[in-house]
C-alpha cells in the first residue's frame, strides 16, 4: 500500500469525526452518550442502505436504554486527503473514539487497523481478506472481521464449475484481488478445472472511458481463448454494469456462453435500479442467505422501506439488502456488548468478540475475531430485470433445494454434481451452455494431422501436385469421419498436414495453433498436463517383435507326452505287468518256470500289449478285466501320440531367436523403433537401453530389412502397428505379448474443449456398434490367410492333466483286482488245511515236518527240472495224493 493511499485513508477516518464529532460524555439525564463512528460512503446505494439501518438500530437501542445513548457519526467527502496522518492521531486519543465500523473494502480495513493498533479502539470491518492470515490477531489485536473470507465462496463457485462440466474458464477481476484470485484458482483445480485467461480491470477512477477499456480488454479475451465461461470476482456495482454493457454488445452474452457475477453484486439484487441488471440476464449469481420469515425480519423491512423512502425519495426501489442487514447487526453487536460490560465489567473489545445471537444477516458468533464460517449461499439466476432463487448450497452439502432439518442433517449427502432447478441461460438457453467457442463456417476448426507417419494403413496424406490440394486417407481419418454425425451438431473443419515429431503436435495444439489433432497419437500422463484426449478407439502398448528360426530335436518323438505323463505311463505299466504275474502265476503255465522267465514272460506280455500284440492266453478272469482297463486306457494313449506326433513333423515349429528384454541389454543387441514417437524415449529412460544400440526406422517396409541384413534383433512397436506388421510380414516373425501398456490412441484437442466429451461419446457408441471393428479389418487386418505367430509352440505337449482319470481306472482296477485274488487265495489255503486235519487225524510233529519238506522238493523241482509241458500235467494230479498221507512217518505215493 502506498504512502498518499495510507495518508487519504488515515484522513478520511478522522477528518469526519472533527467535522460531527460531539461529546462523549454529554448526558441526557444521567445517561452516558457513547459514540460510534461510521466509515461508509453515505452517497452509494450501499451506503445509504447501511445508513439507514445503523440509524434505526441505533433508535432501536436508545428507546429501550436507560443508562447508554448510542450517537453515530457518518463520513463527509474529503477533497483533500493530503492533511497529515498525526492530527488524526491526535484526535484519536484526545476525544476517546469508542468504536469504529464500516470498511467494505479489505484495504480500507487493513490500513484503519493498523492506525488504530496502539490505541486498541475496536474496529468492526465489513470486509476480510480472502485468505487469512495466521497472525493476524496478533498484528490487529483489536480488529473485529464482521465477514467471512473468500474460502466458502470459491468452493461455491468452483461447485458450480463443476456440476456444468467447465474445464476452463475466464476469471475477471479489478486490479488487487490476487488473494481471491489465488485461491479460486486451487479450488478449480481441485474439480478438474482450470483458469484459461486472467482479465485484470483497473479502479473505475483511473478510467477516462471505461467503455472503451474493457471494449479491447474483451476482444482480447475474443482472440486468446476459446473459454465463453466468465467468473467475475470482488468488484464494484458500476464496474460490472459497465462489463456486462459492453459484453453483450459484443456477442459475449449469447446462447454458447457462461457468467457467474460476484456475491458483493448479487447481494445488491434487492435494492439497485432493475434496468441495471438488464444486461446480467442469464448470469448465475451466489447471493449470502437470511431468512426473510422471522417477525424481527419483517418488522425491521416495514421500518426501513418507509425511513429509506422518506430519506432518499429520488431512490425507486426501497427494500434493503444484505449490506443494510449486516450494517443493523454491527450496532446490535456495539449495543449488546456494552450492556453486558456494565455488568460483567469487561473491555468493550472482549465483550463484541464474545457475541453470540441470530441477526437479520444470519448467526454472529466471532472465532479468532472473524466471523464463524457456517457459509450458507443461495444460488439466484438473473431472469431480465429480477432473479429467480435456485439452490441453497453448503459446504457440507454441496447444491440441495432446501436447507436440511437439524435432525436430518447429518444425513444429506454432498451433491455437487447438478442444480436441481432449471437454469435461464444466456439466449433464453434453457440446457447447459457447452462454455466455449464452437467453431463456425467462417471459422472452422484448425485440425492438425501427422503428415510423416511410419505406418501409412493409419493416417496418409498425399498431395496432388496440380491441384496444390491434400487427400487424407486411413485408419484414423475414417473414425473421424464417422464421429461427425454422431455429435449432434455441425462442426466445420479443415485438415492441416504438419510434418513434425508427436511432440511437436502436442505443443501445437497447447499453443492454440491448431485446435486438435487427428491421427495416431497415443494417450500418455504427461500429454494429459497440456492437451485433452478422446477416450482411445485403440489399445496402445509395447511389443517387441523378433526373428524365427526352425525348431529341430532329435528327441522329437518324444514331444507329443510331458514328462509327467511319461512318468505315469510308466508307472502304471510296472504296476499292471505285477498284477498280472500274480493272477496268472498259477493257473497259467506260460508263466511258470524260474523266476527270471516268469519276469520275462510277465513284462513281454504287458509290453506288447501297448501295441495289442500279445499271444499269451489268459486263464484267469480277474486278469481279463485288468488287461480291459489297461488296454482302454492303451488304446486312448496310441491315438493321442499318434496324433500329436503327426501334428508337430507336419507344422513347421519355430523358435524365437530372442526371448526378453534382459537378453537383448545384455549382449548389447541393436534394436529399432519409431524415432519420431515416445517409445525411443521410454526405451532409454526406462529400460536402459543405450542411445548407440536404438536405431531409428523410419517406414513400415524399413523393418523386414533391417532384420535381413541384421542391422537390428528386434523391433520395438505399439500393439496397434505390431499387428499390423505381423499380419503382413507373418512368416519368420514372432511378437511377444505386452506386458507394458499404455492409454490408447486417441484424438487430440486443446484443454479444456467441450469437443472433446462429445468426441468421446461417439467414439464409444462406435466401439458399441461395432464400427470400429469394422474399420479395424478393413485398414489393419491382412486380407490372406496370414496369422499371428505366437511365442509359444504351435502344438502343445499333452499333459497328465487331460488324462489322470484313465490312469486312475487302470491303477484302482489293478488294484480291486489283485486283493480278491488274495482274498480267494487265503480262503482257499485255509478250507484245504482243515479238510487235511479232519481225514488224517492228528499228525505228529515229525510227520508234520517230513510232509512239508517233501512238498517244497516237488516244488523246487517243477520249477528246475527240464519237463515237458505233457509231463508236467501228468505231475499235476500226483500233489493232492501226496497231500493225503494218513499215517506217519510213511508217505504212500500213488501212480495213476
């Protein structure tokens, strides 16, 4: 603040209480005058509203006050405020000033604290800063702030932003406010939005022409941004007259666009001449809410429209605004607050800051001298020359059509996303504005378009020499095309070839250059902090593509079954050849013999019977039904390997020759990429590859021979262009499947365009429909039977997995098998030795002994003696006579 400033406004306090001041201490009876002193501009509207108000409270007081008059003193025009600061000092603490209100600026409450700060007079200011500071009660002890900083307010405002979908915004403001403006501006970031353009008006008294300044202050605004959504902050009622005058001259006050006017305006809305808001219609205005119901209310309205009629005829509206209800409340705060210092024999200072009571303006209650913030605003809507009142809206609850119960409270959820009632927009528009400059046929919209790209199937420009005209073709430009008649609204364009980087696009369309771009742009984090993108109508991510060499082992024939399944099969085999041994090692001759034939036999009769080549004959039934399980169970194994193996000598097995990343870094393999786009950059910063071994490519057909002649080991591409390479060039290549991805291909607009939504929308209607899919086998897919080759091997090994079940049969079948047999067996052994017992008696141990010895001779000789198959069955019936000895010790041996 500059010294003739802080010299006019020291003077300007004290030179009216030279000019009105009366004793303090004269008395009417016994009572004690106590005089208030009143810092308003008595010759605006809102200062003769504060008049009249502080008067009548002041009347109210005096009437009903035994002991205390209250004497109020208006400020008179200065002309000359140049009279030194020290005389007002002087006056100060010769007359005892008790009590100083007014200041609707924060300046002016600023600079009246800081003159009064030794004398510790109390200040009531009707203004505060939009952002307090912490030591404020310390620098301005006795500094009582009768409002409420900007905090609610631009939460309000940046709500409002938000339920409407404005990304961007014009923020007009006079000349100082940068707290505010600071301020509006985080909370617009906090809701995804931002400030476009900062339109800085100076004080009315600095203007010759008013009009004209802010004429060519506007078509600046015209020519630098596309944002028709205007926020006015803190400014006066003739500076905004004078904006609104000029804007809807120009155009800026018509159906595509947005205004939001202060609360220091639309507080005034009550009281101001009607034909001055005639210009504002359609704006959006927050007004501070008061109830107008209560019998206090009504009963101060009746008493100041006649007061104000008879004081300022010439004034056609008499109704008083919130400025009249904050002013009738600050001499209550003064009255109360000397009333309870009679008794309670406080400061004065202490007893305004402990106020507590429901005024015409809402609730007082003071916190670290500054008004308690429980903000409740009414959103009002400029209808011609009234409002209409829409939603209330609360910090907690965000828009809402009625103020919530006391009980109920706690329940409401926060809604911020739309205002319940139907807004009158700019145009008589009654649905959203979109907030911007939609492009016209005199001025259609700049679109930018790659015009080198390394993939023609996806944007291509080619230039007719004669005509000096361009055709775009592609991917790309045919989902624009059929976007255009989703939008639901015509939007003239023209296409601009620009041969640069991507980057440089991106930075084309942050300078408003261009207006957007349509090609293949991927979506990236750090493109989203200066452009806008369409939701992506393709998946973006990093493929690398390598070489294929033929696969060839000489353990082919060993692919078709996993380990696992080699393993089982095996297994079940030695468990079938045992179980067959034991059932047929009895009654089978073929399995008799020494121990080493009766293996042979047992493993050359299972073995055959893989390939059902087996000649032995099965005497036993329970082996009859292990072999149908197991030959079942053959029968599926043959055909499967057969199969398989017929699959894998037929089709070509290939093998990448590289298989990751880490292999390429670590033997210092060239690899090539797009230079023009991100992945070279990604490619050095994230995955440390060195700058010498990237090298760039610069066309689709510039890859097949840098493989050839092995300039590069592998390719790195965006999953769109990988397909497209790999759907062309389908021989010898392999690519692997991404494992980092990215947002997507997407159009590019400026940030903040309502075009870009729209853009979105039908694109994902399209993606619905399945249009894009279309598109995507016309320009992307090859047209010939060419696939995509993937790293893993064309014909899998079968797994145990496919087969355990049939594995399972057998085993348990086996399994079942071989105990009844065991069962049969120990049944059959102990009926023959208790019918042994009951024909002989019983034996002597001797005899007992001489028997078995006998019976494991006969054995040992069947199994070592060179008989014939006919001798051995003429053996055969000789056992049961040489079990049926009956006495001891001879042994009669029969012949038959």
């Amino acid at each position: 603040m500059n010294l003739p400033s802080t010299i006019f406004l020291s003077y300007v306090l004290l030179s009216f209480l030279l000019i009105t001041y009366y004793q303090v201490e004269a008395t009417d009876g016994d009572n004690q005058v106590i005089s208030l002193g009143a810092i308003i501009d008595v010759n605006s509207r809102i200062g003769k509203e504060q008049r009249v108000a502080m008067e009548l409270a002041a009347q109210t007081y005096n009437n009903t006050s035994n002991t205390y008059k209250l004497a109020l003193h208006f400020q008179q025009p200065i002309k000359d405020p140049f009279r030194p600061t020290s005389l007002a000092r002087r006056m100060i603490i010769t007359q005892k000033m008790q009590v100083i209100i007014g200041m609707h600026t924060w300046k002016e409450a600023a600079s009246v604290a800081e003159l009064v700060r030794k004398s510790q007079v109390p200040v009531i200011s009707f203004a505060a800063p939009s952002i307090t500071p912490s030591l404020m009660p310390i620098r301005w002890p006795s500094l009582v702030r009768m409002a409420k900083n900007g905090t609610a307010y631009a939460k309000c405002v940046a709500d409002m932003v938000h339920a409407c979908s404005w990304q961007r915004v014009v923020v007009i403001y006079e000349d100082g406010d940068y707290e505010m403006l600071a301020l509006l501006s985080e909370t617009l970031q906090d809701v995804g939005s931002l400030i476009e353009y900062r339109l800085a008006l100076p004080s009315l008294s600095y203007l010759s022409n008013p009009g004209e300044f802010i004429r060519e202050e506007l078509f600046k605004v015209i020519e630098n941004t596309q944002s028709r959504v205007f926020i006015v902050l803190q400014s006066s009622l003739e500076m905004v007259i004078h904006l609104f005058r000029e804007a809807s001259q120009m155009g800026l006050v018509d159906r595509e666009s947005a205004w939001i006017i202060p609360e220091s305006i639309t507080n005034l809305l009550d009281s101001v001449n009607k034909s001055a808001i005639s210009y504002m219609e359609g704006a959006l205005g927050i007004k501070t809410y008061y109830s107008e119901l209560s019998s206090e209310y009504q009963n101060f309205e009746v008493r100041f429209r006649k007061s104000f009629r008879a004081k300022y005829p010439e004034e056609d509206n008499s109704s008083p605004g919130f400025y009249a209800l904050q002013a009738h409340d600050s001499i209550k705060i003064v009255a109360q607050a000397i009333d309870r210092m009679a008794s309670d024999r406080n400061t004065l200072l202490r007893e305004i800051l402990s106020s507590n009571f429901v005024g015409l303006s809402g609730e007082i209650r003071f916190e670290a001298a500054q008004l308690y913030q429980n903000s409740t605003f009414r959103i009002v809507n400029v209808d011609r020359k009234s409002y209409r009142e829409l939603d209330f809206w609360t910090p907690e609850g965000g828009f809402m059509s009625s103020l919530p119960t006391e009980q109920g409270s706690n329940s409401v959820s926060r809604n911020t996303e739309s205002l319940s009632e139907v807004v009158i927009w700019p145009g008589k528009l009654t649905t959203i504005p979109e907030g911007w400059s939609l492009p016209t046929k005199q001025k259609p919209m700049r679109i930018a378009v790659p015009g080198r790209t390394s993939f023609s199937k996806f944007v291509k420009v080619d230039r007719d020499e004669l005509t000096d005209s361009y055709t775009y073709t592609g991917f790309c430009i045919d989902i624009f095309k059929n976007v255009l008649p989703l939008l639901g609204y015509d939007l003239p364009y023209e296409f601009h070839p620009i041969n640069g980087t991507y980057p440089d696009l991106v930075q084309l369309v942050y300078n408003k250059t261009y207006d957007a771009v349509v090609g293949d742009v991927t979506i990236l984090e750090e493109r989203l902090q200066y452009v806008d993108f369409t939701m992506p109508y393709a998946e973006s991510g990093l493929s690398m593509i390598v070489t294929e060499k033929s696969e060839e082992s000489t353990w082919m024939f060993m692919k078709p079954f996993t380990w696992q399944m080699w393993v089982a099969t095996g297994a079940v085999l030695m468990y079938t050849m045992i179980v067959v041994w034991c059932l047929e090692r009895k009654p089978n001759p073929e399995f008799h013999g020494n121990w080493k034939r009766q293996i042979s036999t047992a493993l050359m009769f299972t073995f055959s019977s893989l390939f059902f080549a087996h000649r032995e004959k099965i005497y036993s039934d329970l082996t009859r039904v292990v072999m149908v399980s197991w030959l079942f169970l053959v029968l599926i194994l043959n055909s499967s390997y057969t199969a398989s193996l017929s699959s894998m000598l037929t089709v070509q097995r290939l093998r990448p020759n590289v298989t990751d990343i880490e292999c390429l870094k670590k033997n210092n393999m060239k690899i090539g990429c797009d230079g023009d786009s991100f992945v070279r950059t990604y490619l050095e910063q994230v995955e440390d590859f060195k700058p010498e071994n990237i090298i760039h490519i610069n066309s689709e057909y510039s890859y097949e021979d840098a493989f050839k002649n092995n300039t590069i080991a592998a390719a790195f591409l965006e999953v769109p262009y990988e397909k497209v390479y790999i759907s062309k060039y389908c021989k010898g290549y392999s690519a692997f499947v991404p494992t980092i991805k990215f947002g997507g291909l997407g159009f590019m607009f400026q940030k903040g365009s309502p075009v870009a939504k729209d853009f979105s929308k039908a694109i994902l209607k399209l993606l619905e429909q399945g249009e894009i899919k279309k598109l995507e086998d016309k320009w992307l897919n090859s047209a010939d039977e060419c696939f995509n080759n993937s790293t893993s091997d064309t014909t899998q090994s079968l797994r145990l997995g496919s087969f355990w079940v049939l594995y399972v049969i057998s085993g348990v079948t086996s399994t079942i098998c071989f105990l009844l047999y065991t069962i049969q067996s120990l049944k059959s052994s102990h009926t023959f030795r208790h019918e042994a017992e009951g024909r002989n008696g019983h034996l002597s141990d001797e005899s007992q002994w001489k028997r078995i010895l006998l019976i494991a001779k006969q054995i040992y000789s069947r199994k070592h003696s060179p008989f014939t198959h006919e001798h051995q069955q003429a053996m055969a019936p000789q056992l049961p006579d040489i079990i049926t000895v009956t006495s001891p010790p001879t042994v009669t041996v029969h012949s038959s």
